[in-house]
C-alpha cells in the first residue's frame, strides 16, 4: 500500500484506495451467513406489492404509495432514491419501536487527525444511536465507490455511538458494533454487514493502516436474473419477493451486538 496516497477528507470523497488502504475487505456470502438463520422468511407487505406489476385502482393507500415511490425512484434524482428507501423502512416497520427515519443525516468522524464530514443518505436511529444507514449509489459512479462512502459513514456512526455510550455508566465501553447498511442505486438494493472496532476507528483516526482486516459481508437477493438486477431492481415484478424477503430479515440485524 506504499503507493497509495491517503489524506484526510470527507466520507463523500472515499473510494476504493481507502477500503484498501485501511484494510477494509468486502466478502459475499449465502443468506445464511449473512443473516443468521436457515431461511429467508416472507416479507409482511401487502400482496398487490408482491403480484403487480403496476398499480390498480382498488389497491389500498399502502400499495399504491409503493408504486408511486417506486416510479419516481427509478426516473429522478437522488432525493427520490432516499424517499423509496424510508418508505420501505416504515413499510416494514424498521421505525418500531421507538425509532425515527432521518434522512440527510450530518455526521463526522476523524480522519488523520483532522475532523471531516459524513452524510448518510438515510439513517434509522435510536435515541441517537446510528442502528443502520443507507448510501445511494449516483447511476454515473462505482458502486466500488459508494461501498466506500457507505464504510466511511459506518466509521462516523460507530465514533457517535462509541461518544454517546460514555454517558452510559452502567454499560461497558463500546469497543465493536455490528451496523448493517444498504447501497441503493434507483430501486436496487444490496445490503451490507459492517463490523466496525475501535482499532479500525483508531487507525483512520491516525492514518495508519491495519494489519488486522475488517472484513465486511455483502449480500445481493437472490433475484432470477442476476445480470439486469442493478438495472431493474424492484421495478422486475419477480424481483420483489427476494428483495423484501431480504428487507423482512435485515430488520433483526439492527442493534446486534458484534
């Protein structure tokens, strides 16, 4: 990594070179390994979602705001990538109990001794706490790129909760957390599985690369046509079940321990 040249700067401005060079490895893996259970289970969304694939007149206000959000999602810009993604988080209830949808969350964290800015494009938090983030990936970017920028929010999420956990005496330090994210490029999402520690805090902290690797899982649904998946996302009536079957089981990974 001697030749790479890494300087402080914005989550916005990550890219490949600082996955690589903090050591940060992303690794497929099956449903199981991903979401720890045998199965996918089905998705708690009304069927119309499911089986149409436009909306109908006798649909109810539920369905209808899906394919509403979903055509804009795929024609205009970021804003209304960000309004699909916090519909389907209160679609599935991602908000109960107790916890809010913001999206265009300010956050920060310190890279090579310098503070710098993170803006997630949705977040789900807990009386503060970061529990999950969501990074739209611009259509003319890497989505190489926008799994950097996701990493870099993930870092600031962790350096917040690790600050709000000091004004928790009777919980130990928090020392590692699970913060699972979502890339989201028009209606196509692909999750993530981020363990975030303070040795990696530290070490972008002080600019110093890991030896220990921090390895992040990515699972992409199980849709019937891979190849035109980031094309056609949810707007493929046969993509949706997979896809909400991964939104219904993504739901348990918020506030797990590491």
């Amino acid at each position: 990594m001697a030749d790479l040249i890494i300087s402080a700067k914005s989550g916005s401005d990550w890219t490949r070179n600082e996955l690589a060079y903090f050591n940060i490895k992303i690794r497929d893996v099956e449903a199981p390994a991903f979401f720890n259970r045998a199965s996918l289970p089905p998705p708690s969304v009304p069927p119309g979602i499911l089986q149409n694939a436009v909306a109908t007149p006798d649909m109810t206000e539920e369905e209808q705001d899906f394919f509403n959000y979903l055509e804009v999602a795929m024609i205009e810009e970021e804003s209304a990538v960000d309004d699909f993604a916090a519909y389907l988080f209160r679609l599935f209830r991602y908000n109960r109990p107790n916890r809010i949808i913001r999206t265009k969350k300010e956050m920060s964290f310190i890279m090579g001794g310098k503070k710098v800015s993170a803006k997630a494009d949705v977040t789900i938090q807990d009386q503060g706490h970061y529990l999950l983030l969501v990074q739209e990936n611009k259509r003319n970017r890497s989505t190489d790129d926008a799994t950097a920028q996701l990493m870099a929010e993930c870092i600031a999420a962790f350096e917040n909760n690790k600050h709000l956990r000091t004004f928790e005496p009777l919980r130990p330090p928090l020392e590692h957390q699970v913060i699972p994210g979502i890339t989201m490029v028009g209606s196509t999402p692909v999750f993530f599985r981020a363990t975030i520690t303070t040795k990696l805090q530290e070490a972008v902290a002080t600019m110093r690369r890991p030896s220990e690797e921090t390895i992040v899982l990515r699972f992409i649904p199980p849709v019937p046509d891979p190849a035109s998946y980031y094309i056609q996302g949810m707007n493929r009536v046969d993509n949706r079940l997979p896809i909400m079957q991964c939104f219904e089981a993504f739901k348990d990974l918020l506030g797990m321990p590491a």
